[in-house]
C-alpha cells in the first residue's frame, strides 16, 4: 500500500511540473522558439551535411553571387556555396561547444560542491586553487597553446577550452551549496551518518541540477564565441569547417567591408551565432523561471 501511494505521488510531481513547464511556455510563446532553435541547430549539425553538404561543385563563373533559391547566401570568392558552408561548419561548432560545456560543468560542479559542503583545509586549497585559474588570462594562454597545439579535432578545442573555464561555474557551485549545506534536510542526512558522497550524489546534485544545467547552456554560449574568435584571428589553421574561418576570409580575404557582393558571406555565419546565442537565452530564461518558483506568474 505504502509503495501504491509514493508511486501514486510521484506520478502527481511529474504531472504538475510538466504543466508548470506548459504555462511558461504558453505564457511567453518565444521560449518556445528558443527550444525550437536549438533543435533546429542539433538538426542542423548531425544531419545537415547529408542533405546539403560542402562538396557541392564550385561555380567558378559565379564568385561572390548574390542570394539566389540556388544560393540562398549566395557563393563565397571560389564560388562555394555559403550556406553549405554554414551547414558544415556547425559540425565542429557545436560539438567543440558541447564537450566544452559538458568538461566546465562537469569540473566546475565537482570542485564546487566538494569544497563548499567539506569547508575546512579542502575548501582552502581548492578555492586558492580556482583563484589561481581565474586570474590566468584565457585568451593570451590560448594563443600561446596555439603556437603548440593546433587543435586538430573539435573535441580537443573542446577539452583545451574546458579545462581553462571551469574556475568560474566551481566558484558560483560553491556559493550555492554553502547556502543549501545549513538546509533542514542536508543537517538531517548528516545526523543520520550518511557518506559525504551520498549527499552530494544524492541531496545536493539533484537539488542543484536546474541550475547546472543553466550554467551548461550559457557555457556552450562562451565556447562558441572562443573557438571562433580564435579561428578569425587566424591564430589556427583552415583546415577544419569552421564559421570563424568563414569570418576570418570573408573581412580579410573577401573584402566584406568593403564590398558589397562579399557582404552575405560575412553575415550568414555572424546570423547563425545570434540565431543560437537567442536561442539558448530563450531556453534559460524559461528554465529560469521553471525552476524558481518566485518568478512564476500563476
């Protein structure tokens, strides 16, 4: 009988937080199209390159097109197509982005919590530790690791950018579960004996998990800005597809500012970031909201 109802209650919870997540996104119709964003983006990175992939051939009599159903961005200054380009880029983009988000949050939420619930000597060391980290200049160190480490793949961009941006997400971690470690039910788990890593597996992290994920997708936001920017500075090599490479050529190579016909190739990667930097602002604000239940207007 005592199985029949928690079952009965958890069912309830699931029921009441799947309609508390509705009315938000009923209440403002464009965190939907954030969530519908983002989707498209996925959809974009793993299947776009089978229906319009980059090996299209080049027409050369056409360098610099304009926007055409063809062409929808027009072609670049080897007569590609730009939108291919984009499709293709997003490839690298996004999954540099993520496995640099999942190693930030994963770090970063590891130290956070660890140091803030033990305190004492192991949140001393950690936390002088981070603040060693944080006062490291990213972008200079970057470009020093440039000079070594050519970044062949996304994913090790990726772990290269992970590793140099945790500091930040373990300080805010940290500040969180100093709050929830004088909690009711955190000193009750304590007085029942329960393991460090219970606790945090399973109290802290469950409780803390809407606000880890926030911090993922704001963390994809940051790694989307870093990888590209490194790639049009030109600080790394061309071989990978890439909407920074596609920055750096169109200002550099292509003229963009100056001329008119380069203009669309400079503006579909530089539509595509805004495009996904709403998109996940979109998305946390409606998490935001979802999980504080003091900015809900029921």
């Amino acid at each position: 009988m005592t199985s029949v109802i928690l079952e009965t209650s958890s069912a309830s919870l699931r029921r009441n937080f799947w309609r508390g997540v509705w009315r938000v996104m009923k209440r403002k119709p464009s965190r939907m199209a954030g969530v519908l964003i983002l989707i498209g983006f996925a959809f974009m990175a793993t299947a776009g390159p089978l229906f319009y992939p980059d090996n299209l051939p080049r027409d050369v009599n056409n360098t610099y097109g304009p926007m055409t159903w063809e062409h929808p961005f027009g072609t670049d200054g080897q007569g590609k197509d730009v939108l291919a380009q984009v499709v293709t880029g997003s490839q690298y983009v996004l999954l540099s982005a993520l496995v640099t988000a999942l190693i930030t949050v994963v770090l970063g939420t590891a130290i956070g919590l660890f140091s803030g619930f033990k305190r004492g000597r192991w949140d001393t060391v950690l936390m002088r530790l981070t603040d060693m980290k944080l006062t490291i200049p990213g972008l200079p160190l970057l470009l020093v690791l440039s000079t070594v480490w050519k970044f062949g793949s996304a994913v090790e961009m990726g772990l290269v950018l992970g590793l140099l941006n945790w500091g930040t997400v373990a300080r805010a971690v940290r500040s969180q579960t100093l709050s929830l470690r004088e909690r009711g039910f955190i000193e009750a788990a304590r007085g029942l004996g329960l393991s460090t890593g219970h606790i945090i597996g399973k109290e802290l992290l469950p409780t803390m998990a809407p606000y880890i994920a926030m911090n993922m997708l704001i963390s994809v936001t940051g790694a989307v800005y870093a990888q590209v920017g490194l790639f049009f500075l030109g600080v790394l090599p061309y071989e990978a597809d890439n909407w920074g490479v596609m920055l750096n050529l169109a200002v550099f190579g292509g003229g963009a500012m100056t001329t008119a016909a380069a203009l669309p190739y400079l503006l579909a990667p530089l539509l595509a970031i805004l495009l996904l930097t709403l998109g996940i602002v979109l998305v946390v604000d409606a998490m935001d909201e979802i999980f504080n239940p003091r900015l809900r207007e029921e």
